[in-house]
C-alpha cells in the first residue's frame, strides 16, 4: 500500500536583531501540533544555535566554526538548510518525491512587529504588502527590518511558497479612535504618531484560550498581564481589545525588564539639555539600561531579584508590581469594571509571588487568591470567595502564528 501524502509542515520564523526564532508544526490532525523548535541567539557576534525536538530533546544543529561571525542573511540561509535536511531524516516530513526545488514547507507564517493602521488581521504577503510594512519601517526601525528580511529571502528562494505575516499590533485596531489618541498637534497624529499596543499575538492566543476554557469570563470585562521581559497589560471587552499599557513604542506603559515603561517626556528633554545625551544614548537608557535592571542595579532576571535580599532588589520589586496594580486600576476604570485578570508570560507564568502582591493591591475590587492554586501555578487561581476571576494562562504567540497561517492558507493547500 502507498504510504498516506502527508501534509507538508508550517515554519514559524520570529526574527529579531539579535536572535532568530523559529518553529516546524505539522498540520495532519487539522490543527499545528509542534515538531521542532529553537533559536539562533548572538546574531551580530558569534552566533549559537539550540534546537528542541516536542518531547524536549535537545537536537544538535549547525554550530559556526569559533570565530566566524555570519550576518544575519547567512545564518537564515544556513539554518533553511539545515532545516530541510532535518526534516527529510523525520518520518513524518520526509518527502522522498519532492524535487529539490519545491518549498519543504506548506507555509512560513512570520512574527512581523508592526502592521500600521492599515493590518488588522494576519494577512497573505505579496509584493504590495511587503511594501506596505517596508514603509513601516520608521515606526519600528529596531525590528520590522530584522522581520521583513526573512520574507524577501524566502520568496526569492521559492516563490511559489506561502508566507504569512502575523502582527504585534494587529489585535489592537478594535482600540476605540479617542485611546488611540496623543495629546498632539494633528499632523503627528496624521503621520502615524498613535498608540498601536504590542504583544498583540500573545493577546489573540490569550482571548482565543480563555474564550475555550471559560467562555462567560472571556465575553466578560479582562485585563490580561502579559508579564515577561517585555510587559504590558491589555484591557479586553468580549475578547476584543479595547485599551493597552504599550503606545507607539514597546518602551510605553509597565515598567520591565531593562525597560522604563511610561516616563515623563520631561525627563527626555532634560537629559538632553542638561547631560548631553543623544538618540543612541537615550535608547539605550529607555531600552537596556533601565527597568528592573535599573533600578535593581543587579539584573533583569525576576528570579535573581526574588532571590536577592539585597534592598534594591526589593524596590524594583516594589516598583514593578505598583506600576502593575495601578495601570490594571486605569484599565479597570476604562473597562468599567473586572470581572477577570489574567496572568501570562515569564513572569506572569512562574512567579506566585508577583501574582499575589499584583492581586492584593487589587483587593479593593474584591480579588481575592487561592494561595495553594497561586503557589502550584493552576489555571484558575481565584479563591472562592473572590469577586474576579484570577487565571494563569501559559501563552504561545508561535502556535498562534501557526495557527493564523493555516487558517489563511486552508488545510486543503496545507496538503497540496
Ligand atoms: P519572557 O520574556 O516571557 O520569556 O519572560 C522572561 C522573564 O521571565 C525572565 O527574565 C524572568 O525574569 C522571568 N521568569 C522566568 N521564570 C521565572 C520564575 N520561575 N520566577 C520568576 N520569574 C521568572
């Protein structure tokens, strides 16, 4: 009998400035179900390469040779082909009839950073819409170029192939025009000046989620606490998003990692006049310098500060959780109420004891924890008594991206 014509896999690729991440789901049940995934890190230095199979094992890929340096164009290239190589040793992707030239893949779905105003939705690429987010590039210039890169490379190799693009900002176009807003002069506005919000696949896998495991919290009124290195929080009116901690930047909003969140614009003004500094050295002060790292003076890492008894530790702590509390009061008022909060990402997954100092500061709403469901990380943690809902939903923008990809290509090209 002949062996059943397998569909081929959907490649995820989430490509930043420094790192690469990518994905291979199979698309046989209907739904992708992850094979393989991993990242080149180091990009710009010396690259390295880590890749793990579904059930966890570590598999060795392509190292460069110590002190080879390949940009970022080489190392996609010689990660294609070592992908492809992969997957023909795999019984589920082998595909002993394909000709060298025909894409190894259904599609590629990509984490594309900024879709503009004109993106709401995952959309096909072609060359007009690789255009159209090429002319996003100012509003983003830190990551839509390392995004777009990926694209190019790919049509050129097989043009036939589908690609996807998958936005950060596209969940929030449902934000109402007047939250959109900056107190500005209007040709700023015109030129783009707004608040996107970011994180917004996360949001989508979040929404779709808690829509599966709770439908009646989901058509509720929800803050979602996307807690991780980056952070923000997305209010959301039956599954749709109404208002964000993040603006035209990723620096908006929550304080973070390395990043300051929502600073007084004053501040800017006067480390340029009086401390001379300049646009590289204030990004790198907004994005690197600052945020839990900042003000710790020990690190980034949310693990290393819990662990710390050091005092600062314990008030970028402190910080960190006041600013959470206090923007999850402004959505709550824009909301006009909570009946759900959720937990996700590095921090928001792992760390009980952020999730209760966020939730007793919102005590005067009547959010109450479960403190033994809190320590175990289970998915509702709200005591009984509790007037919101209180969830710690893992996310997984990559499955999301897959998703999105299939359903815009259809399982019936999936298996062409
Ligand atoms: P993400 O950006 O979502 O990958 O989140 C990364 C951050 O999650 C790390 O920088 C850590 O601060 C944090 N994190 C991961 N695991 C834990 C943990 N067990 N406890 C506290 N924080 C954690």
């Amino acid at each position: 009998m002949p062996a059943p014509i397998l569909p081929a896999p959907i490649l995820v690729v989430n490509a930043g400035s420094s790192s690469l991440k990518f994905s291979v789901y199979l698309t046989c049940s209907g739904a992708p179900v992850r094979l393989l995934d991993g990242a080149v890190s180091g990009l710009g230095g010396a690259p390295r390469f880590d890749a793990r199979a579904e059930d966890g094992r570590a598999i060795a890929p392509w190292q460069p040779p110590d002190g080879e340096r390949p940009g970022h164009d080489a190392v996609f290239e010689r990660l294609l082909e070592w992908l492809v190589g992969w997957l023909d040793t795999q019984p589920e992707t082998a595909a002993p009839t394909r000709s060298a030239a025909a894409p190894p893949f259904a599609a590629v779905g990509h984490r594309v950073v900024h879709g503009g105003e004109r993106f709401a939705a995952p959309t096909r690429l072609d060359a007009d819409v690789v255009r159209a987010l090429e002319a996003l590039v100012p509003l983003a210039p830190l990551h839509q170029p390392h995004n777009l890169a990926p694209i190019r490379r790919l049509a050129a190799r097989w043009p036939s192939l589908p690609q996807v693009a998958a936005f950060d900002t596209a969940f929030h176009r449902t934000i109402p025009p007047v939250a959109q807003l900056f107190a500005l002069p209007r040709a700023l506005t015109a030129a783009g000046v707004r608040r996107y919000g970011f994180h917004g696949l996360s949001y989508a896998y979040i929404a779709r989620r808690l829509r599966a495991l709770d439908p009646v919290a989901a058509a509720g009124r929800v803050v979602v606490a996307h807690l991780g290195n980056g952070a923000s929080l997305c209010a959301m009116c039956d599954g749709r998003s109404i208002d964000s901690s993040m603006g035209f930047t990723a620096v908006d909003g929550l304080m973070m990692g390395t990043r300051t969140g929502s600073l007084d614009p004053g501040v800017i003004l006067w480390l340029i006049q009086e401390k001379g500094y300049d646009a590289a050295a204030l990004e790198r002060l907004l994005y690197k310098e600052s945020g839990l790292r900042g003000v710790s003076g020990i690190g980034n890492d949310m693990r290393t500060l819990l662990a710390s008894d050091h005092p600062h530790a314990a008030e970028a702590i402190d910080l960190f959780v006041y600013r959470i509390v206090r923007e999850v009061g402004a959505l709550t008022a824009v909301l006009g109420g909570l009946d759900a909060l959720v937990f996700t990402a590095g921090i928001g997954e792992n760390a009980p004891p952020i999730r209760a100092r966020v939730t007793a500061g919102l005590g005067w709403l009547g959010a109450r924890l479960d403190a033994a469901a809190n320590q175990a990380g289970a998915l509702r943690i709200a005591a009984p008594d509790s007037r919101v809902g209180v969830w710690v939903i893992p996310t997984d923008e990559d499955l999301m991206i897959a998703t999105d990809t299939l359903e815009l290509i259809g399982p019936d090209a999936a298996r062409a």
